[in-house]
C-alpha cells in the first residue's frame, strides 16, 4: 500500500520547568494542545483520533487531558514507551494519516515529574529492565550510581577507552547545548558555559561524568497535528513542513549479546531506525540541515552522531572538535538546547522536537534559525526499548 503524504499542520510547546513549579500534567498537555489547534488554524472538533504519550501517570491521563480541550468522543490512545514515548505517539498518529484511517490526528506528551534521577516505580515485580541490569552488571559491575548514570556513564568510558576520547569532548558536547538554549524561551537552562565550567561541575562518575553532562528532570508538554495533503488543501491548512521517512526499531542480539554498554544502551537499534528512515525519504546523513537528537547525557549526543551516519564510528570527537555539530558546521544539532539544556520531561520530548524542527523548516525559529533548512532528522531513544527516527523535509 502506498501511504499517504503527512503534513505537520500543527505545534504547540509549554516552557520546561523544575519539578514542583509546573502546573498539573493535565493542564499543561492541554495547553499545548490548544496551541498547535490554533497553530494549525483548526478546532478540535476536526481532530479524529488522539495519541497521549506520558510515562508516569495512570492509565488514562490521556483523556483526562483532553477532556479538558473538548469531549468529542473521539478514540484516545494513551502511550508509553519510556523516553521516546513522545515520538511514538507522534508515529502513530502519522500512521493513522498515512493509511488512510483519518485525515486529520493528534499527538500530544506531557510529564509532571518528581525530582531526582530516574527509578523503578514498581517495586513489586520484576525489573523491567531485569535483561540490560544482567549485561550491565558483567560490563559495569559498581552499582552505587543511579540506573540511567551507571548505564550510560559506562557507555562513555566505554568510548573514552576504546577511542580515545576526552572527558573535553563531553564538556564541548553540553557548553555547545547551553549555546543553543541561549536563544529558546522555553529552555530550562539558558546560562551559557563554558567547557571548563562543565568540567568543574560536582563529578557523579570521577573522570567520566559529571553533573552538567546528564539532564535535568523536567515537567512540560508538548503537540502535534498531523493532517493529510486532501485535508489541508480543503481546509486552509499551511502545508510546509512533511514527514517523508520515520521509522521505530526495538532491540536486537547485538544489544544484549555484544559485550558493549554503547550497544546496551540503543546504538544499533537507532542506526537501523536512522537507516530505514533515510532509505524512506531518500537521503542520505549528508543531506541533513538540521537535527534534534536524544541528548539524555552528553555521551549519548556523541553516540549518536555516529549511530545517525553523521560521522564514522570511533569519530564523534572529531566531529566535535571540528564544530561540525553547531551553526556553520556540517549539521546543527539540537538548536532547541536538546534535553541537556531544555529540559526532559519524557513524554513531552520527542514532540518537543517535533516543534524545533517545524519551527525551523517553517524558517520561524527567531535567533536559533538554522540558515536555509529544508531536511531536518528527529531521534529519539528509550531504554527498553525504542528508538524512532523521523525525517522531515519543506515543501
């Protein structure tokens, strides 16, 4: 079957704030909602079905949100897949779109978070990360760091060893963020530093990661609307920003079965994400402008470079070094900040980057304006796992 054109009609984006000084998940997500609704110039009654994406919360908040926006008896959809759960709801309302099921559908995430690093919820049964904890405690046995430091600290010194990265290269990597979050409102952080300052910042792993290499928890939402090409010419709708490729992958062998923490901890699973989403849209690495990529640490920005073909394996820190990662390098990544700077409440991520890379192809990103922008690349990554890779492209 040949899927449908899908148009991003629609975005909307509270600002990312502290845990304790947001409003509820419900308000927020609403919020948001209403923002990408006028942002498409549409009512919510034109909304056929709706994709909420959070993960802590109960088993309807999605329509708890909502609710609040309109009580049109529309199917609500409520999503969770750990980190990437926002562009998962986004990948299932394009589905919708694409296939013919509606011509117009919502995604929005939203995360009221508590603070403190990320933990287990149920501690009544079995670890759902039970598989990756019995690789990890082979591969980086001290497990006095919280979960997500030790796994993904390990991955660093990982490529720190087998590379010969510096601890520098990570500190560019977040100084770079900071930059880039300079220019957004609605970033968390908007104090740029410097490579010495990041360095200096308490040490959670001594000589691997310290603190302003790992992002804060953070409470926001964000939205999207995604309307097919009839619906838009119909209705008025501005139709410059497509997703033309997007693909989700889950876990193979290699993750559990090549005795890598960088492996454990997604890399191959976004390569092939990365791999079907470029042979959609028919691009290459080279041919992104712009990118918004899963920064949860600042080792993982460098993972990534290399899992999204940006550079050859083992070459992530030239690739920084040579500022091809910022404005006049060879693709901008993370204009927005990224979640080192912005913020990651989990459900609100992917969508979050969703508006960054709209706002940039619409060529309204105000001061972060990536010059010229016509493809841009959204990767999002959640242990357990999923990575979603989407490719957009102006009309």
């Amino acid at each position: 079957m040949t899927a449908r054109q899908v148009v991003v009609a629609g975005v909307g984006m509270t600002p990312f704030v502290k845990p304790g000084s947001s409003e509820p998940y419900f308000e927020m997500g609403a919020r948001a909602v209403r923002q990408a609704l006028d942002d498409a110039g549409i009512g919510y009654e034109r909304v056929q079905q709706a994709f909420a994406g959070y993960v802590y919360g109960d088993s309807t908040c999605g329509q708890r949100t909502l609710y609040e926006v309109g009580l049109s008896g529309i199917p609500v959809v409520n999503v969770n897949n750990n980190c990437s759960t926002g562009s998962t709801a986004l990948m299932l309302a394009r589905q919708a779109v694409a296939g013919g099921t509606v011509d117009c559908a919502l995604a929005v995430g939203f995360e009221q978070m508590q603070p403190g690093a990320l933990s287990m919820h149920w501690t009544d049964r079995p670890d759902v990360m039970g598989r990756f904890e019995a690789v990890a405690n082979e591969l980086a046995p001290d497990s006095t760091l919280p979960l997500t430091l030790r796994y993904f600290g390990a991955a660093g010194l990982e490529h720190m060893q087998r590379h010969g990265t510096p601890l520098e290269t990570f500190a560019a990597i977040r100084a770079k963020a900071s930059r880039h979050a300079a220019n957004n409102p609605l970033a968390l952080f908007r104090k740029v530093l410097d490579v010495d300052e990041v360095l200096e910042s308490p040490a959670l792993w001594p000589g691997v990661l310290t603190r302003l290499m790992a992002c804060p928890p953070t409470c926001g939402a964000a939205a999207a609307v995604v309307v097919s090409e009839a619906f838009a010419r119909r209705h008025g709708v501005r139709d410059t920003v497509r997703i033309v490729g997007q693909s989700m992958t889950t876990d193979g062998p290699s993750t559990f079965e090549s005795g890598s923490m960088i492996r454990l901890m997604g890399f191959d699973m976004a390569r092939e994400a990365a791999r079907q989403a470029y042979e959609q849209a028919a691009i290459g690495p080279g041919d992104v402008d712009v990118c918004e990529l899963h920064d949860c640490f600042a080792q993982n920005e460098l993972f990534s470079y290399e899992a999204l073909g940006f550079c050859a394996e083992g070459e992530g820190a030239a690739f920084v070094a040579d500022g091809d990662n910022t404005y006049g390098g060879q693709v901008v990544t993370n204009p927005s900040g990224g979640l080192l700077s912005k913020g990651h409440p989990l459900g609100a991520t992917g969508l979050a980057q969703c508006y960054e890379l709209t706002q940039q192809l619409r060529g309204t990103a105000g001061a972060r304006q990536v010059e010229g922008a016509r493809v841009a690349l959204q990767h999002n990554l959640g242990l357990g796992g999923a990575a979603v890779v989407t490719v957009y492209q102006r009309a």
